[in-house]
C-alpha cells in the first residue's frame, strides 16, 4: 500500500500547474524572493541525502529563471530529518 500511496501522491504533484499569477491555468506561483528560492532549493540538496526525492526539486519545465520550484515530494523520510521537522 505505502509504495502504491507514494506512487500516485508522486504523480498528482507532478500535474500540479506552476505558472505565473497572471494565468488562469496557474496553481502554484513562484516564491517571492531569490533568497527564498535559495533556501527551498539546499532544503531540497538536504533532503536528497535524507530521503527519496519522488517527484520535482528544481524548476518546471519552461521556466529556466525566476524563483518557480516544482512540488516537491520525499519519502522515506526519518522523523529526526531537518526536512521534516523543519519550516522549508
């Protein structure tokens, strides 16, 4: 079941639009400031040796500059890593 779960949780936040406000498609924006865009992106570099990056973890596809992340999905993630038990 997990495997399955983790699967298809994966897949939904890969059809996930992120686009810019102004477009009625867009479901996700990009974040406000380049500093924030920095500190979400070593959170992600973080997680990658903490746990299972399934799905995005770095821009979309179409947006090479600006502060636009994919949703990010890890799993097998432990209870004592800085990405779960920190505010990315």
């Amino acid at each position: 079941i997990y495997d399955e779960f983790v699967e298809r949780y994966a897949a939904q936040a890969k059809r996930v639009t992120v686009g810019y406000p102004h477009d009625p498609a867009t479901e996700v924006g990009a974040l406000v400031h380049p500093e924030h865009y920095a500190k979400v992106m070593s959170y992600v570099e973080i997680g990658k040796s903490e746990g299972r990056l399934v799905a995005g973890g770095s821009r979309p596809e179409g947006f090479e500059t600006g502060n636009f992340v994919s949703p990010t999905v890890f799993a097998d993630v432990a209870p004592d890593a800085r990405i779960f038990q920190e505010e990315i």
